[in-house]
C-alpha cells in the first residue's frame, strides 16, 4: 500500500467512526429524550386522572350535601307536626312546593360512587338504610301516634350518619 491509500483509508475509516459516533449519540440523546417525553406524559395522565376525581368528589360531596339539607328541611316539617305547630296537610303542601334538589341529583350521588368511588358505596347505603327509620315518622302524627322525642332522636342519628359520610367523602379526598 502507498501513502496515499494509507490517507485515503484512514480518511474514510476516521469518518466512518466519526459518523458512527454522531449517529449512536443522536440515538442515545433521541431515546433518553422518549424515555422522558413517556414519563412525563403518565405522569400528566396521572396527575389528570387525579384533578378530575378530585372534580368529582367535590361534585358528589356537594349533591350529598344538598340531598342532606334537602331531606333534613322535609323532616323538620314533619316534626314540626309533631310539636303540633304545624297541620299536616299544610305540610304536604309546603314540602311539595320546596325542594333543593334538581331532577336527577339524588341519582347523580349514585352514579358518581359507583363509577369512582365504589369504596364509599357501602357507608352511602348505611345512610339510605337508617332513612328507613325515619319513614314511619313521615306521616300524620294523629295516626301514627309516634313521639316527637322518638322522632329528634331519629334526626339525630340521621345527621350523625351523614356527618359521617360527608367525613369519609372528606378523607378519601385526602388520600387522592
């Protein structure tokens, strides 16, 4: 070999290996930069995901609290039948004409638990169940003939259980 195919040689075999070495650090750079591209975008997913369970624990706490309220008006008027200051008929009439509650919002409370929340599905029926208690107290008290007494303390229990609920709503907000 001459000189100048030596040259020749080393000129392409120092370019090859300088082309070889730009490219495997495009490469490197190109997947370094995807790992982190993937990386950030779940993180975004995540973080998201979280934003709008966190919307929809807000929304289902505020439609609980509104249900509450709702049913706590209607029961003070029944109550307020029993203390006899109030005749019931007047009292259907009023609780009919009055209601917090949009169409749809007692079941909107059901939909969001079950599709987001199913852990708290259990302690919502726990709710719904002690209203059973209530129901007997929600008619005229002249047949009836339940006390006002039995009735408060029935109220009682009712905004205990749902201070309750609103409390677990309020943790598992923590913990998101």
């Amino acid at each position: 070999m001459t000189d100048l195919q030596v040259k020749d040689i080393a000129i392409i075999v120092s370019g090859t290996i300088a082309a070889v070495s730009t490219l495997s650090a495009v490469s490197i750079t190109s997947w370094f930069n995807l790992r982190v591209t993937k990386l950030n975008i779940d993180f975004q997913g995540k973080q998201k995901e979280k934003e709008r369970k966190l919307d929809k624990i807000e929304e289902m706490y505020f439609l609980f609290e509104k249900w509450e309220v709702n049913c706590h008006g209607i029961y003070i008027k029944f109550y307020c039948c029993y203390l006899r200051q109030m005749k019931y008929q007047d009292m259907i009439k009023s609780s009919k004409e009055s209601t917090l509650l949009a169409f749809g919002d007692a079941q909107k409370i059901n939909v969001l638990m079950r599709i987001y929340f199913p852990e708290l599905t259990d302690h919502y029926k726990s709710v719904e169940d002690f209203r059973s208690k209530i129901g007997p107290f929600l008619s005229d008290p002249d047949k009836s003939k339940l006390s006002a007494d039995d009735f408060l303390n029935a109220l009682n229990e009712f905004d205990a259980m749902c201070e309750d609920f609103k409390q677990r709503i309020s943790d598992f907000a923590q913990k998101l």
